[in-house]
C-alpha cells in the first residue's frame, strides 16, 4: 500500500479526513458544519492520509494554551484521529501521528495533549496518562452536605448571550489556577460552549446558565440540561452538569448546594471530575454517589528542554533525568533540571525514565514515586525520587472540572473532537470499552 500523509488543502480534503473517524459514529457530513469545524481546525493543523488517491485516514491537532504549574503553555491538541476500517492495522495511524508530532515540534509547541477514546493508542507515541477522571452520580436523596453552611452569593439564571460576555473571563482566571485546562478562544466558546443545536442534547432540553454572584461581582457559574422522566408515578430525572466552576470555594461550595437541591430530579451527573474534586469532601455520604475513575488527560512532551523549563517549581533540588522517547528521538539523553530551567547535561543521571513517565508526572498529577511503584522509571540514585518529588509537589491534581457531552447524532465528528479538552463520550450511553487484544507498548 502506498500512503501519502499531509495536510488538507480544502473544505473537501477536510471533510474526508474527519471522516475517517466520522464515519464509524454514523456521521453525515454537512458543509455549514464542517465549514464551523474548520474554523476552528485549520486547515494546515488536519493531516490527511491517501492511499491511491483516497482519504482512508485524519488527524488534526487544535492549537490550544494548556495550564502546567505556575504558567500555560503552547499544545497541540489531538482530535479527529480515524483510520477507515478497510485500511485499518497497516501503519496509517503511525504515519499520521508520525507527521503530526513532527509537524507541531516544528512549530516549536513543546507539549502534545489528547483525551483518548482508548488508554490503549497513544502511549506508544510517547503520550503519558497525567490525569485521571471520572463520572459522579448522586442520588436526589443522598444530596446532604457535610457542614452546615450559609450560602455566600446570589443565583440568577441568565440566556446564552449574557453567558457568553459574562462567562469566559471568570472561566479564564479559573483556568489558570489549575494544571490540565485549556484555553478557549472566543470561536470555541461560541460553537462549542454557547451553541446549543437539538442534536447535541442526547434527549435533554437546553442548556442553563446559572451565574453566581456576589458583592455584585461574578464568582461561579454552572451550565446543565434537565433530562426529565417519569416512571410508577415518580420522576426518574437526570439534571446532567455540563460544568460548574467557582474562583472560590464558598462559590464551588453553593453552585453544587443549588445544582444537587434542584426539585424534580432523581439523580445528578457529571462527569470528567478529578478524584480530588471538592464536592466527594462537600457531601455528608460520598459512598452514596457512585463514582468511576478513568484515564484523563494524556501528555506528550515533544520538546523536554523547553516543557520542563516551562513550568514552574516548589523547591530547588537539582535532577538529572536520563530520557528514553523512541517516537521522538531528538527527546533522548540526560537533561538536568536546576533552578527552574532544564538543559542538556553529562552528569550521572538519577532518575532514568521513558518519555511517557516525564509526561504523566509533567502537571503534578502523577507522582514520582507512584510511577516508580508501577515500574515507569528506575531510582538510579539513592533519594532522587524524594528530590524530584520535593521540587514538583504542591501542584493541584490536574483534570478538567468540568463536564461534557456528545449529542447522539452529531457523535461521530463531536466524539472524535471531544479528543480534547472535555468534550468526551456520554459516559451514562456509552457502555463499557472495548477490551483491546492489542498490546501496550509503554
Ligand atoms: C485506532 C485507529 C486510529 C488505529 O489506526 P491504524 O491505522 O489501524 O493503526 P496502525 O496500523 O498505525 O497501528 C499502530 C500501532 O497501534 C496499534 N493499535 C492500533 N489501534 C489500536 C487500538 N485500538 N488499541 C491498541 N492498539 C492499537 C497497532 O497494533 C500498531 O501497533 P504496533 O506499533 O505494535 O505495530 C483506528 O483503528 C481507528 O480509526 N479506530 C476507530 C476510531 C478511534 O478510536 N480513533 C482514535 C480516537 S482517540
């Protein structure tokens, strides 16, 4: 088989290319949507694969700022990613993700991010797991809080176009505080957070805003959709929690009070929640809500000098990290990491690693000596990951606070979108994964 992989010169070559993963959700593809797609995908950053003459695979990277300790930083942001079943297990993912890397490393971003549809894919491009998630449930009746509290801020519900000026400027400062979250741009809040088409819904109504303020000032905010229902007289609800964020506690504290007291609803979801998140500390019986764990947000460091020097770091212990990075070789050596600021160096290593662990340990998420249990990097001098530890600690477990959603209909390119920064599956309709039979290189 002969492959070509470049990027997509028009609207037509960009429809083929997202494709590749729409078609396997039923997508239909329509150009007004494509068209909003591109937008926000341009089309140098959506690589296509040809093989004579026919699109069989795409992947595209958003440009996006991620926030990492004390900064943010630029990162391409897989999405779309899709091989066609005809031509699947033949190298085309490899070649694809090949010219992606090489392609963002070129534009000197020196981070890669991705949420996968499968902890099976990406580790073997040198992505490592930097975060876990998950997806709450509470019950109605299991909606007490731990300590009694006076609510601090008015609630007032507010229509789309006030959320859209009021909104991103308190989510932007929110943002910033915590590792794991992306920027969004004003087109991003416009068709991905503001827009509310019927067949993103998955059988729920419209979104709500809810703004939280106080002293006049915005302090939160929450957006959800009621999914009613009705069975042997008494309604079985879902109020779905799309997000819902405060720049303090007490504001935290009162949207998820107000969101878990709404009437008429049986059972509160959310999902993408870090397991540190405040509201299993808020509730009186966290075992009453049901929560599963998974994989968050995956990290590739494309460029380890300028990733580790671009962060920022509670001590000063020097380190002298041996890397291993198959995928991107020109990653592989001994940098020392001192003073804030990471640089090639002779000097004996003490922590050898591959790639992937530097990633997963990259926004604080995952420790050093947790990676070392699971066998992702070799202690090569006494008490180095006791100094590695002491000079990143302190940083918030990083995860995306908020929720997302995949309409049923548009799930092929949403769902492959969704790659990135919360928009993921709807956990409650998707079912349990695909056991993969392939092997994890990693
Ligand atoms: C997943 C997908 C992109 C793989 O494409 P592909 O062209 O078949 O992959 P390649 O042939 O390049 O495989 C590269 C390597 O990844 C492995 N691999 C491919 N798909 C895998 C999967 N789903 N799980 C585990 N390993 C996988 C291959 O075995 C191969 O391993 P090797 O390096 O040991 O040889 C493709 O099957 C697809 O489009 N699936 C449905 C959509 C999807 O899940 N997209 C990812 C969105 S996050």
């Amino acid at each position: 088989m002969t492959l070509e992989v470049r990027p997509v010169e028009e609207l037509s070559e960009f429809t083929d290319g997202v494709l590749a993963i729409g078609q396997y959700f039923g997508m239909v593809a329509n150009e007004e949507r494509m068209q909003r797609f591109a937008d926000q995908l341009p089309f140098e950053r959506m690589h296509g694969a040809w093989s004579d003459g026919t699109v069989v695979g795409g992947a595209g990277a958003f440009e996006f700022n991620l926030t990492v300790p004390g900064g943010d930083l630029r990162t391409a942001g897989a999405t779309v990613v899709g091989v066609l079943p005809t031509h699947r297990r033949r190298g085309v993912l490899r070649a694809l993700m090949r010219a992606q890397l090489d392609d963002a490393h070129e534009r000197g971003e020196p981070l890669a991010a991705l949420w996968a549809s499968e902890e099976t894919i990406y580790g073997r491009f040198g992505y490592g797991l930097a975060s876990f998630c998950g997806e709450v449930s509470v019950p109605h009746e299991h909606n007490s809080f731990a300590q009694p509290f006076e609510p601090q801020g008015t609630l007032r519900l507010i229509e789309s176009d006030e959320a859209l000026e009021a909104i991103p400027p308190v989510f932007e400062r929110i943002r910033l505080d915590w590792p794991g979250m992306f920027s969004r741009s004003r087109l991003w809040w416009e068709n991905r957070e503001i827009a509310d088409p019927e067949e993103r819904r998955d059988g729920a109504g419209p979104k709500r805003w809810v703004a939280l303020e106080r002293d006049g000032s915005l302090e939160g905010y929450a957006v959800y959709r009621h999914k009613p229902g009705f069975e042997a007289g008494t309604t079985n609800a879902e109020l779905r929690v799309l997000e819902a964020l405060g720049t303090t506690p007490e504001a935290l504290r009162d949207l998820w009070a107000y969101l878990l007291a709404i009437d008429w609803i049986a059972t509160v979801k959310s999902s993408l929640l870090p397991p540190d998140h405040a509201l299993f500390m808020l509730l009186a019986t966290p075992r009453r809500a049901r929560y599963r764990m998974g994989d968050g947000l995956w990290v590739r460091l494309l460029d380890v000098g300028a990733a580790l020097s671009g962060r920022s770091y509670q001590g000063d212990d020097p380190i002298v990290f041996d890397v291993s990075d198959d995928f991107c070789p020109w990653n592989e050596g001994r940098w020392k990491l001192e003073g804030g600021r990471a640089e090639r160096s002779k000097e004996e290593p003490d922590l050898r690693l591959p790639v992937q662990s530097l990633g997963s340990a990259f926004l604080g998420g995952v420790s050093f000596a947790a990676l070392r249990r699971a066998g992702r990097l070799a202690e090569l001098k006494e008490g180095a990951i006791a100094r590695a530890t002491r000079s990143s600690a302190g940083t918030a477990i990083p995860g995306a606070p908020r929720s997302s959603e995949v309409p049923i209909r548009v799930r092929p390119a949403t769902q492959a979108m969704m790659t990135l920064i919360g928009f993921r599956f709807d956990p409650w309709r998707r079912g349990r994964r695909r056991q993969s039979r392939h092997r994890r290189r990693m």
